[in-house]
C-alpha cells in the first residue's frame, strides 16, 4: 500500500463531504430565495390588480354621481329658462337614483340668502335698454356688439321680471318695489356601490334669483 496514497485519500474524503454539505446550503439558500421573489411578486401583482379595480370602481361612482347632478341642473335650467332663473323647488328636492348598478342620493343646502330689490334691476335693465338700442341700429341688428347688447338685456329683464311680485293680471296692481332672493346652494351627489364598497360625492354651487313667494320661508 502506498502510504502518501493513503494520507490523500484520509485528507480528501471530509475536504470533499464538507464541500458538498456547503453546496447543498447554498442551492437551499438560493432556491428560498427565489421563492420568496416569486411570492412577493405574486402577491404585488395581486395588490396592484385590486388597486387598479379599486380606482375604477370608485371613478364608476364618481362618472354615476356627475351624471345624476348634471340632469339635476339642467333639468331645473330647462324648466326655468334660464341659468340663474328660479327652479329653487326642482333643485332643492331629495331625489335617489340608480345608475349603472351605483346608487345616487342628491340632498341640497341653503348657503346663503340676500334680498335684493327689484328697483335696482329696474335700473339695470333700464340701462341695458338705451345701451341696446344704441348698439342695434338699422342695419347693425347682427353685428356682434347688437348681440351682445342683446343678451344683457335679456338677462336684465328676466332678473327684474323675476324679482316683481306675481299678482293676477286686472285684479291687483304689483307694488312699485318688490323683493326677491339671491340664493347660493350647494347641490351634493353621494353615490355608493354596494357590490364593491366603493363611493364618491361630488358637490356643485349653484345661484339663483328667486321671487320670495317662490322661496317657502324666505327670510326677505
């Protein structure tokens, strides 16, 4: 027997256990590694998907509450005539509605109310009156300063229309100075879904000219 065989192979045999124990620790090592990797991927691309449908759902709501409020405001708009005209009964009712499976609420709040007398209207439209006839002389009926002139006009004497008091025609006189109500009101849309939880509110302000008899317990 070669004895510096011996000695190698004495030598070389733990060198080579210890060499594949630390292997085998490494592999482990690495292959939890690249398990926790792929978990914590799995799970943000799950976290990134329910936020994804999070937003989209809560923009349902949102698209669902803007819809109702913006029928609500042009409905009232087109009953009245105009923007700033009295509709104060169509805007100011609670109303709930379903769209797209989102349920509406609609609920209206008195900001604030300034009584105002319709003589300054009267002056006003007084004023808009010389100042259309001026602008809107023969031949001059479709420039566009007659047409400005035109629809201040109009708004002037709506507004002073609106703020005299409504009597019956040939029974009472109306009162040389009648009042009226600036009111500003918030309009508020909550819309829930009930299916995911998700919500939104949106709010509009919105300003009307009111007759006080329109108004029920108007402070003018």
């Amino acid at each position: 027997m070669n004895p510096r065989a011996t000695t190698e192979a004495r030598w070389n045999g733990p060198a080579r256990s210890r060499q594949a124990g630390l292997t085998l620790l490494v592999t482990l090592i690495m292959l939890i590694m690249v398990t926790l990797i792929v978990v914590m991927s799995y799970n943000l691309g799950q976290s990134n998907l329910k936020i994804v449908g999070n937003a989209q759902d809560r923009l349902r709501a949102l698209n669902a509450a803007e819809a109702v409020l913006n029928d609500r405001i042009s409905g009232a708009v087109a009953a009245a005539g105009s923007v700033t005209a009295c509709n104060y009964a169509t805007l100011v009712t609670p109303s709930e509605k379903i769209v797209d499976n989102v349920k509406v609420n609609i609920v209206a709040s008195v900001l604030s109310e300034t009584c105002q007398s319709n003589a300054s209207f009267r002056t006003a439209w007084n004023t808009s009156l010389t100042a259309m006839q001026a602008a809107c002389t023969p031949g001059n009926e479709t420039s566009e300063a007659c047409l400005a002139a035109k629809a201040i006009d109009d708004a002037n004497r709506r507004n002073f229309l609106e703020c005299t008091v409504k009597v019956a025609p040939g029974v009472q006189a109306p009162p040389p100075n009648s009042y009226c109500a600036q009111i500003n009101l918030e309009l508020r849309a909550s819309a829930e879904d009930n299916a995911t939880d998700a919500a939104a509110l949106v709010t509009r302000g919105v300003n009307l000219l009111c007759a006080i008899q329109d108004i029920p317990n108007s402070k003018c």
